[in-house]
C-alpha cells in the first residue's frame, strides 16, 4: 500500500484532470501546495514541510488532525459493516449519534435529520420549513428569507438564501424564487475592532418587520441566518440582535433557522452557538465538527413542534420525501460518535472558550499593523480585516495566505479578510505563532 505521505510530487499535467472546487486552478497548477499528512495541528506538506493549520482544515477538525479515537473508530466499523441502506431501514449507530446530538441541543429541538454536507444541510432545512408549514394547512408559507453577506453552501436553496455575490452571479436566473434578503450587520464605522459582540446593530433586525409588511406573515416559511457569519469574512451578531430576530420570527409564526455548519461543536466555546446567544430557533444545521471533518456528514436538528407536525397522516404512509442514500452514512455516524466522545473526553468545548481570550488578545495586538481596518473575534474564530488595494478587491487578501503558507501557517482568505479558526486543542505558543507570523506578512505588504 501506498501511504499518500509516501507518494512523489505529481508531476504538472497530473494536476489537470481535477477541477478544483472554489479555487484558483490556473494559479495553483502552477504553483501547487499539496498536503500529504495531517496530525494535531499540523499539516506536512509533499515537500516535508509542516504547516501550522490555523483553520481546522476549513473550520471543521476541531478535535485536532487524526486523533487516535476517532481514527480506530471509522477503521473498525468499516471492517464489520461499510454501508447499511438509509431508507425504510436503519442501523443502531444512527439512532445512538442522534440521541446524542439531542442531548447537546438546546431545548425543545429534538430531532436530527441526517445528510453529508453543510449545503445538504440548508436544502434540507428550507424543504423541511417550507413542508412543516404545507402540513399544518399554511401551504401558502413558501417565502424565504436570508441575509446578505450569508454563506449557506452550494445548492440552489443555499445559493438563493445566501448573499455572497459571486456564489449568485452566474446563477441568477435559475434561484428558487420568493426569496428576499435581511441586511449584513457589518459596519466599521460603528464597531471596528469590536471585541466579541459588537454594541451596535440590534435594530438590523428591525429590517424582518418592513419584510414582513412587504409580503406578509402568511407568505414566509422561514428565516435563516448563521448566527455568526463565517465565510464571508467572521461577522459576529450585535448585541440583541439575534434576540431580536427571534421575537419577531416567533410573533408571526415564521420559522428561525440557526444555520451553525461552522459555529456548532465548540467553535464558539459552547456546543452550540445558540447557548453562547442564549436564543432557540426552530432549526439548527450542522456539519464539520460533528465528525471533526474526517467523514462528512451533515444535518438538521428540528424542534419537537416541528417533527411532530409531520407524524399526523397515516400510520404506514413516509412523512417526509426527502433523504440521501448517504444519509446517517455508518462510517460518518462511527466518527461523530467518537468525535462527541472526545469532545467530551477532553472537555473541548470548554476549552475553546478558555482559550477564546488568548486569540483575541494576540490577534487584536495587530491593531497598528499596515493596511489593518478591522480586527474581530469570538471563541476561537478570529479576523483580520485589511484595505483593498485599489481596483483589485482580494489581491492584498490573497498575497497574505501565500506568504502565510510560505512561513508555515494556513489561515484562510476571503476577499481581503484573514479568518483564523484553530482546532479547540490549540496551545498558546500556536496562537503566538499565527499572531507573528501575521505582524511578519502584514509589514513586508505592500
Ligand atoms: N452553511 C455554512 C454556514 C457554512 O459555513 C455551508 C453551509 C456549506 O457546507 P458544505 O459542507 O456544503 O461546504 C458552510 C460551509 C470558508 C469556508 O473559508 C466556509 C465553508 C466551506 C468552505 C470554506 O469560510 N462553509
């Protein structure tokens, strides 16, 4: 067997059969950075160099790079069974993972619809809002709302809810329509350098009202929003905000989502965002963490009015039409098991939140460094925010990933936003170290 930390570099025309996902294909054909091995928090590349991961892959290791636990545990279940049929049958290890995935969960949300992805995730959620509302006699609440600025994955439903304009560009005539936008609540005038939540915005929220007047309550499924914005550059939610959203969802029976694909297992210091905000919505979804992002898996965790809203028609009769052959997949239900385990085991989640001030203490010393407009934070997620060079939004961004990667750390750009987002088992030195070596790109910048 061929150990991939064992194979040669490829040659450059083996790199051009792949269509690399959300990339710069031409740009890293040429100049390829391949990772061959990962344990803890660090990567090694085909060159043998090791890489501090500032971002838990892609906000999803938050155990740390091929813990032992977890590992054995997808090794030993592949040997005794590798796939079991998701529908009309089941398999204890989905029940068992469910069971505990609602034991994390705020009250009432009870139920857990499984998938394999955060854009499997939404779909499924927006499906299950629009359908909850058709069962109850409301049929005519089909309307979504989102926020601009959100990143709710790739499908169709993620893309129209979702308000990255170059996810929707390409796509604009072929959206799910009836969808409409809640303003972003990123201003630097007001709260540039925030520390944790920032003081203003809560009547952002305000916003649901006009939507609500513009189409009325009767034609609104549901809203959705991550209650902390990480893809489009880590917006955390101003105070009350999120409160808000949540009083008015409730007043005119419209839905909240939570999607907490990146926020949920530890990444803000609780296992849900939700507890950090201290607001339920209806629905959460999930992803990344709950395997530490070794198999995928995704999914909904649904309220108790929610599910029970569908077990109303005859007794024989599949309430819900929708699911994946994948679904509750055994190898992703063996790792997220394991990973909520370890999770557990090592107290991680508490951890996170422990180490919350130390980033944001590092990161926030930054403030001064060339180009900085805006440092942001909360539990383990971090950003740096830095002007655009003129007419090339994301050029200056992308310039301090390289030269990042080049001093051995991997933090993640988007546009001219430096996202950090470490496993929840990082140590102070490592955050020392993406800290400098961030002052170190950030003076040698032009
Ligand atoms: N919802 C949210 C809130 C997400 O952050 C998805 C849905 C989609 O998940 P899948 O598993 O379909 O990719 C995401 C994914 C980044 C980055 O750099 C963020 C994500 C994925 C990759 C990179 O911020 N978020």
């Amino acid at each position: 067997m061929t150990l991939l930390s064992d194979a040669p570099s490829l040659a450059q025309e083996s790199l051009e059969a792949f269509w690399m996902p959300f990339t710069a294909n031409r740009q890293f054909k040429a100049h390829p950075r391949m990772l061959v091995k990962a344990e803890g928090m660090y990567y090694t590349t085909d060159d043998g160099r090791r890489i501090l991961d500032g971002f838990a892959g892609l906000w999803c290791c938050n155990a740390g790079h091929c813990r032992k636990p977890i590992v054995e545990a997808i090794q030993k279940q592949a040997a005794v069974m590798d796939y079991a049929p998701a529908f009309q049958m089941g398999q204890p290890l989905a029940f068992e993972l469910a069971n505990r995935i609602v034991g994390m969960a705020p009250d009432p949300l009870d139920h857990v619809f499984f998938c394999n992805s955060g854009s499997e995730a939404v779909d499924s959620a927006l499906k299950i809002a629009i359908a909850y509302h058709r069962v109850r006699g409301e049929g005519a609440r089909t309307r979504l709302i989102g926020r601009e600025r959100a990143y709710h994955g790739v499908g169709f439903g993620g893309i129209s809810v979702g308000g990255i304009p170059v996810n929707r560009k390409m796509y604009a005539g072929a959206m799910i329509p009836g969808v409409d936008h809640l303003p972003h609540t990123h201003n630097l005038e007001k709260n540039a350098f925030s520390r944790g939540q920032p003081e203003w915005g809560a009547q952002l929220a305000d916003e649901l009202e006009r939507l609500v007047a513009l189409h009325d309550a009767s034609t609104i499924a549901a809203v959705i929003v991550e209650p902390m914005a990480g893809s489009t550059g880590v917006l955390i939610p101003p105070r009350g905000y999120l409160e808000r959203l949540r009083e008015i969802t409730r007043k005119h029976g419209i839905l909240l989502i939570f999607d907490e694909v990146i926020t949920a297992f530890g990444r803000m210091g609780a296992a849900f965002a939700s507890e950090v905000y201290g607001v339920v919505p209806d629905m959460i979804t999930f992803a990344k963490g709950v395997t530490s992002g070794t198999v995928p898996m995704g999914g909904v965790i649904v309220s108790h009015d929610v599910y029970q809203a569908f077990m109303s028609g005859p007794a024989g009769s599949i309430e819900l039409f929708h699911g994946y052959t994948y679904s509750a997949h055994v190898l992703a239900c063996a790792a997220g098991l394991a990973t909520l385990q370890l999770y557990e085991d090592e107290g991680l989640f508490a951890r996170a939140a422990r180490m919350a001030p130390k980033l944001e203490a590092a990161l926030h010393a930054l403030r001064g460094s060339r180009h900085v407009i805006d440092i942001r934070n909360q539990g383990l997620v971090g950003a740096i925010e830095v002007a655009a060079r003129p007419g090339t939004v994301g050029a200056r961004g992308f310039d301090i990933f390289l030269r990042c990667f080049e001093k051995g750390v991997l933090v993640r750009q988007t546009g001219d936003i430096i996202a950090l987002a470490p496993a929840l088992i990082v140590e102070d030195s490592e955050i020392d170290r993406m800290a400098s070596t961030l002052r170190d790109v950030l003076a040698g910048l032009d």
